[in-house]
C-alpha cells in the first residue's frame, strides 16, 4: 500500500471517529481525575499523551513548561494511562454519576 493511499485511510478513519464522538454525552466533575506530574512531563521525551489521546485532552504549553489537561474531554478510554513514558499520569474514573456516558453502553 502507498503512504498516500494510508495518509488518506487515516484521515478518513479520524473523520469517522470526530462524528462519533458528537454521540457521548458527558457530565464533567469540577476536578480533574487526570492528574500528570508535571516534572515528569517537563522532561519527557515523546509526550505521547498529547498524539495519543482520541478526545484532544493533553496540550503542551511551550511557554509555561506544563501539560494542559482538558479533563472535560475525557473519554475514560485508559490510552494515556497506558502510554505515559514515565508511567507517572494519575488517572482514576471520575467520581459518581460523573465523567462520560456511551450511548451503546
Ligand atoms: S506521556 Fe506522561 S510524562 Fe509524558 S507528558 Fe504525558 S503525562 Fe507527562
Ligand atoms: S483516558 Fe483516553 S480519552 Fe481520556 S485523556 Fe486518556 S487517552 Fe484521552
């Protein structure tokens, strides 16, 4: 398969994903359940959790040296949990009735 035809896959496959996600409701808790350690982000070489996460929840903020987290967002799928290069990312359910609903289950 040539790169053109993947890079095309992929953008179709990420369009398909964006349209799904219209379909999570969410009810987000004031506080974060995702909690990264920033010293460990400050070093960390691949910030995979800013490519990795399917919802956009990680930013790296250049001028201020620290990880963004738009906990809003989240999708409890565990991707960053399981990727974090430093195995250092907090992360829990959100609390209750919190946190996002599927509409499949
Ligand atoms: S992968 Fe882990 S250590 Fe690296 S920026 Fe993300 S949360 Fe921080
Ligand atoms: S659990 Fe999934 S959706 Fe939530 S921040 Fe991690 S990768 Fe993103």
């Amino acid at each position: 398969m040539d790169s053109l035809k993947i890079v095309m896959e992929y953008f179709d496959k990420m369009s398909e994903l964006e349209n799904k996600l219209y379909t999570v409701k969410c009810n987000p808790d004031s506080e974060s359940h995702l909690l990264p350690v920033q010293e460990c982000c400050r070093v960390c070489n691949s910030k995979i959790c800013t490519i990795i996460c399917p919802a956009g929840v990680y930013e790296w903020d250049e001028d201020a040296q620290k990880l963004v987290v738009n906990f809003e967002n989240c999708l409890e799928c565990g991707a960053c949990r399981i990727a974090c290069e430093s195995c250092s990312l907090g992360w829990e359910y959100p609390k209750g009735t919190k946190g996002v609903t599927f509409k499949q289950g």
